[in-house]
C-alpha cells in the first residue's frame, strides 16, 4: 500500500524561534501617525497646569512639590505656610482638599510632577516669547534682550535704564565718562563707603572674636501660651549660661500679634534676658548663627546692650533672618534652632 505524501511543514526545534508576519493586504492602507496640532497641545498644556497646580494657591510650583498621603498637591511655600499656620494654632496641619493629617514625615515630595511643571512652556514677562518653565529664569536673567538692564557706567552717576539690546548704543553715546573728575571723585567716594558700611559688621565681628570672654551656645526655643483668656504664643529657651550668669531668649510672632494666623507675612523678635541678679553692669554684644540644626540663613547683625539689675530685658528686636519667607519654615517646626555667640566687653 503507498504512503501518503507528507504535506506538513516541518516542526522547528526548541532552540529555534519563530517569528510569523502577517504583511498588509494591497486593499489596506499603512496605519498614519496623527500628528497634535498647535491648538491642541495648547489645551493639553493648559489641562496639565490646572491638574498640577497647587491646591492652596492654584499657581504652578516653582520648585518643590509636596503631596498629602491621598496624593493632593502642594507648592513648598505653600506646605511650610499650612505648617506654620497649625503651630501657630496649636492644631494638626491637614491637607486643605481631603483634610487628611499632614506633617514633614507623613508628605513626600512628588518628583514626577516636578519634571513634568519644569517642562511646561511659560512665556517670558520681557519679550513674551515661550520657553520650558525650567529655561525660562536663566533667559529672563542673562538672555532676553529686552529684559531691563543699566548703564555700566551706573557707578559714576549715570542713571539709564532700558532693554539689554539699546545697552551698547547708550553706552556709546553716555555722558558719564566724560564728566570731569570733580564730579566723579563724589560719587567714587560715596560707593566706597558703602561698601565699607557693609564690611564693617565683619570687621567688628573679628575685633569681637580677640576678646577674653566669648560663649557659643546652641539654643531650641520651644512653643508656650499664656495663661490668659486669649491665649498667646511665645517661645523661650531653657536658662542657660554665659560668664557665670543665667539667662534666656524668648521670641515673639509678629511683635505679640494676638492672631498671627491673620497676616501672610510673618516676623519673629527676640528678647535676651538677665535671670541672674549681677552687682555691676554687664555689657554684651550677640551674633544669632544658623548653626548646626537651623534651617534658615541669618544675616550677620550685632546687638549689644548693658544688662544691670534695674534693666534686665534687652530691649525687642527683629530675628536678623536672610530672607522673610523662612520665619514660616522656623515657625513650621516644633522648635526654633540657633546659634548664640555672646561677647562680654565689660563687667
């Protein structure tokens, strides 16, 4: 009997793949690639923004983003401001959308939606052209040519102000350098003591470092309120000591506002306080540092003042903070931490 003929193609091995084409029929056509018009990617843009926003202050993020446990968005001012704000009320921080409990530990920060709002277009407040919002603050500073700019020649007097590209033609055509040196020799000399009124506190902080006495301590001022109807709060130090005497900070919000709460922007004053009884005048002067557990810069300010048994209490002043807006991330913390440098001048 004859075999029948074998039509089966033949079965590949384990070692071997197969790979199975289906080409396109003549009668379909290639799939096309849509491309999104200039109208819709500005919707897609303008969707994104009003997703990403911030829930306090429906802006974009400039920088950080933070989000509550169920995924809500916060700017950093905004998160610190929410922080400040509860300390201030003695209350838990909650998220203004789902008011779920928020807190330094409990937030993160969202770094897919920091890329993403840094690759929005934003358009330049000079020239009104549109750059990446992460671009856009290096060409408004160094790059437009019609961002405001002044004349080189500003510190022998001349006042010109106007867009970069008209700077070289100003320049060009500017009378300053051709005063005479009578009239430049002023305006010389009043820069130069500028800029010696700006090193002076460094100077005098050098002198201050050769003195016999000095104390460096590192102080967390902590959150009280008053016993008062309307409570208050202030914060103080623990007593702590300096050339054999007792003393404390207490700080303030806003110079004692009943409701700080009430007020966007925020200061904190100090007071530096004798608790120990001396028998003579004591002369101090004081620095505030960062220091090693601070989170805010502080300017480099010297008080001074005569403490003696009458006059206890210097007198309030303002906390010499680099930039306003970190009174809310000291205020956002369960304490303030700084550095005190006392210098004793006379006893």
């Amino acid at each position: 009997m004859a075999e029948a003929p074998d039509n089966s193609e033949p079965v590949p091995s384990s070692s071997e793949s197969v790979i199975i084409c289906n080409p396109p029929q003549d009668d379909e056509p290639m799939p096309k690639k849509r491309r999104i018009s200039e109208k819709e990617s500005d919707k897609l843009e303008h969707r994104l923004g009003g997703i990403l926003c911030c829930a306090v202050c429906l802006d974009l993020p400039q920088a950080a983003v933070y989000q509550c446990s169920n995924g809500h968005l916060m700017c950093a001012p905004c998160f610190t401001h929410l922080l400040a704000d509860a300390r201030l009320r003695d209350e838990s921080a909650t998220c203004p959308n789902c008011r779920v409990e928020i807190s330094k530990t409990s937030a993160s920060r969202n770094l897919a939606v920091e890329k993403t709002v840094s690759e929005l277009p934003s358009e330049c407040k000079y020239c009104t052209r549109v750059f990446p919002r992460h671009s856009l603050q290096h060409h408004e500073d160094s790059a437009c040519e019609e961002r405001l700019t002044g004349c080189r020649y500003a510190c022998i007097g001349c006042g010109w102000r106007g867009p970069a590209h008209e700077a070289a033609a100003h320049e060009a055509a500017c009378a300053a350098p051709r005063r005479s040196a009578a009239d430049v020799v002023p305006l010389l000399a009043e820069h130069e003591r500028r800029a010696a009124a700006a090193l002076a506190v460094h100077r005098q902080l050098l002198d201050l470092l050769s003195c016999e006495q000095i104390t460096i301590n590192d102080l967390q001022l902590k959150p009280y309120r008053t016993e008062e109807f309307v409570h208050k709060l202030y914060y103080e130090t623990s007593r702590f000591n300096a050339f054999n005497l007792q003393w404390v900070v207490k700080a303030f919000v806003n110079k004692n506002q009943r409701d700080p709460t009430q007020s966007t922007e925020r200061e904190i004053t100090y007071q530096v306080i004798l608790k120990s009884k001396p028998s003579v005048a004591v002369s101090v002067q004081w620095v505030w540092l960062r220091g090693p557990y601070g989170e805010a810069r502080v300017e480099p300010r010297l008080a001074a003042h005569a403490f003696h048994e009458a006059e206890p209490d210097a007198p309030p002043l303002p906390l010499p903070l680099a930039d306003p807006g970190d009174a809310n991330r000291l205020l956002a913390n369960k304490a303030i931490h700084l550095r005190l440098t006392m210098f004793l001048t006379s006893k």
